[in-house]
C-alpha cells in the first residue's frame, strides 16, 4: 500500500495579525506551524510538504519542502487540489491554523483511509466533518480539477464524486474533545482564546 504523505495547507490572508502569518503566532510558547508539523511529522513518520504561496515562505521553517498553489485564489479547496497533485498517493491534509489536533487522531485517520478516495473525521461544526485535516486520495485530483473548473470552491463540494469515508464523532471523541481538536485560529481574538484553552489543558 502507498504510504500517506503529509501536507500542511498553509493559506490565508495574514490582514488579521497586522500582515504576520497566523501560522507563525505562537500558542503556549511554541509557533502554530511548528505544532502542526511536528504532529504530522510523527503521525506519518517523515516531514510533510507545506503549501504557502508567501513569498518568504521557504524561511518559515529550514528544511521543509514548499510548493506554491497549482490553481492560485482557489482558497482551501485550491490548497487540498496542490497538496493531492503533489503526492503520489495519498496525503493526509492539516491546516496551519489547528493547533490541537493531537498526533493520535491523525494517525487514525491514516490508518483508516483505505478504501476510499477522501477520508475524514466528522465533527460538530456545519458540515458535519472538518475537510482541513483528513486524508485525500489520488482520485481526488480530476474530481477537485472539475469542481474548481465550475468555480465551486466548497471543501466538500467534490464528494459526489468520490468515494467518501468518516471517522466516526465518538471515535474521534476518543482524541479530546472536537471543539477543542478542530479549534482554529484566524483573529486576535481567537490567538486569545486558543491561548487560554492551551492553559487550561496544560
């Protein structure tokens, strides 16, 4: 079987922090980017690829690979498309601003994945599963290629057209607490309170 590359999407407008990354803010002491690739790192057994279109991104982090979006302004589902192409198999996406998926979940996901061509844990929020850490097959490429042809951008707006697994809310539930494992940052507010939640765990 292919092992499963890692790929951390790394998008998003910096506007909210004053023009700074958000992945390169800091939650209990240490860089949100280095979080999610020290825990895709673990998870799959070797650095993950980042996907930033930042001109200085390739001083992020010393010996990461980064590749620029295939299809820019595509917004996450652009990302997921970059980080599939890129890949010889599977790969398993987290983005840079969720700094409490734990190394545990995304290992369940890897383990989990076969089968199908996009793998994903559900959770509490409106969709009912989190596309931005989850594990995308080959088949994923044409299917995301057509879905951002006809300009629908939606993360899951591709899945008819695929074969789609879940990881199961109480299976994730095992992990911690969705909520808290899905948490992302994108404001000062929100550093704030993922900051507080990074207290109150510790």
């Amino acid at each position: 079987m292919t092992p499963v590359r890692g790929a951390v999407l790394a998008g998003g407008a910096a506007s909210r922090f004053g023009g700074r990354p958000k992945g390169l803010e800091r939650v209990g002491g240490t860089r949100i980017l280095d979080l999610v690739v020290g825990a895709l790192e673990e998870a799959i057994g070797e650095p993950p690829v980042l996907v930033a279109n930042a001109a200085d991104a390739d001083r992020w982090r010393p010996g990461i690979t980064v590749v620029r979006d295939l299809l820019p302004q595509r917004g996450s589902l652009g990302g997921i498309y970059t980080a599939v192409s890129c890949a010889e198999g599977p790969v398993l996406v987290l983005a840079w601003d969720m700094p409490f998926v734990p190394v545990p979940l995304l290992r369940a996901l890897a383990d989990g994945a076969s089968g199908y061509d996009v793998f994903l844990p559900e959770s509490a929020g409106k969709r009912g599963l989190e596309p931005l850490c989850g594990v995308y097959g080959p088949a994923c490429g044409p299917a995301i290629r057509a879905a951002l042809d006809r300009e629908d951008y939606r993360a899951i707006g591709f899945h008819p057209s695929v074969r789609v697994g879940r990881l199961s809310l109480d299976e994730v539930g095992r992990h911690g607490d969705p909520a808290l494992l899905f948490y992302n940052v994108n404001t000062a507010e929100e550093l704030a309170e993922a900051e507080a939640m990074w207290q109150r765990r510790a």
